[in-house]
C-alpha cells in the first residue's frame, strides 16, 4: 500500500473524524472517544484516498473482485469511491449495498447495485466495533449468491469482541483493517501538538492535498515538515 496515501488518510481522519468526549455508540457501548468516518470518506479529498487505499488493498491481497460493496450507510463513500477509480484505472470494480432490510416495495430486494450470482465480491465497512453490520453483509451477500472473497474496515475500534467476530463469519476470506483506532487516537493527539497549528480545512501549497498544518503555511502530512 502506497505509504504517502495510507499517511494522508490517516492525519485526514484524526483531523476530520476523531473526537474525545463521552458517546453512546450505536452498540449501546459507552466510550471516550467517536469516530465519524463519514466526515473523512464524504470529504473531496478523503473521498479519493479512501478509494486509492481500499483499491491498493485489494490489489495487494490479490482478491480480483467483480463488485465491492457493505451495508448502507456507512459502506456507501467507500464503494463509490473504489468503484470510480478502478473504471479510472481500467480495472472495474462494481459496486453494491446491502439494505438493513427488504424493501416492501417494488422488486423487494435488500441487494443495490451490482447483482451477478457467483461473482466475486470484496464486503467494506467504515468503522467495526461490534462487527454487526459487517457480518450482516457478508451474510446477506451469500445468501443472495456472491462469493465473498475478502473483507475489509476503514477502522478497526479494537473493542467488544469485533475482530473474532468479523473474522468467524467471514472464514474462510480474510479480514482486514486499514487502521486501529489506537492508530487513529495517536495521530490525533500528535496534531494537536502545540506546536503545530491545526486546519479542519484547505489544501496544501505545495501539491494540493489535504492540508493538516496551517505553519509555516498550508501544509499536508508530507510536507508539513
């Protein structure tokens, strides 16, 4: 995986996406901190280094997909974005999304998108805790016929037994995680440094990509130093 993408996603979501604080999380859990990877795969630029890095690592595993995809909602930005740059590269993946349910309407399917039986399919998520909603895909996407051949997480939380879990329904595909969340929560800290500046916003002067210091100018995770 290119280490200049995988660096700027990083600061890019300790910036954009990590806070600390006291948060109910969508499992009933309590925790001190909050990852919101929306505001990171949603962003022009974190759209764009979400894909290169997911595409990177679909490459590197070797899993030749025909179609990636998760369950809505937090699954959406990634697939988009993976889904574009690899038309880009001449190499198409597919995307599709997994309703939390059936429709009760029209063709009544929970299966958006991309609908080959057999294929070959790779299940994203943003953030795993729990692993609910990326075991609830995997199951989905077999059930309607895919093959699921990998598994994947922007952030890995590291908590409430996620990974076992994750790793149990998907076998025999691997799962893999792009951060830990102890990755994320360092990072963070490290930009609040007082003596760097910290921008929510801009672009670096020197090549155009998020910026993550504004000192001695708009600067990003390359060329901050």
């Amino acid at each position: 995986m290119t280490r200049d993408f995988r660096e700027q996603l990083l600061d890019l979501i300790a910036v954009q996406s990590f806070r600390l604080g006291s948060f109910t999380l969508s499992s009933g859990l309590q925790s001190d901190y909050y990852i919101d990877c929306r505001t990171t795969t949603l962003h022009a630029s974190g759209a764009e280094l979400t894909g290169r890095v997911f595409l990177e690592l679909i490459q590197n595993q070797q899993w030749q997909p025909e179609a990636i995809g998760g369950m809505t909602l937090g699954a959406d930005p990634i697939v988009s974005a993976v889904a574009v740059l690899s038309a880009q590269a001449k190499t198409p993946i597919h995307g599709f999304l997994v309703r939390k349910a059936e429709k009760a309407h029209g063709m009544g399917q929970r299966i958006e998108g991309f609908q080959e039986k057999g294929a070959r399919v790779v299940i994203v998520d943003d953030v795993c805790t729990t692993g609910s909603s990326t075991i609830q895909a995997i199951q989905a996407a077999r059930e309607f016929g895919f093959k699921v051949v990998g598994s994947a997480c922007l952030v890995e939380r590291e908590e409430a037994g996620g990974r076992p879990a994750v790793e149990q329904a998907a076998a025999p595909a691997a799962f893999i995680s792009i951060f830990k969340s102890s990755e994320i929560k360092t990072a963070h800290l490290k930009l609040k440094d007082p003596g760097q500046i910290f921008v929510y916003s801009g672009v670096c002067e020197v090549c155009g990509r998020p910026a993550v210091t504004n000192m001695p100018g708009l600067r990003c995770a390359v060329h901050r130093s």
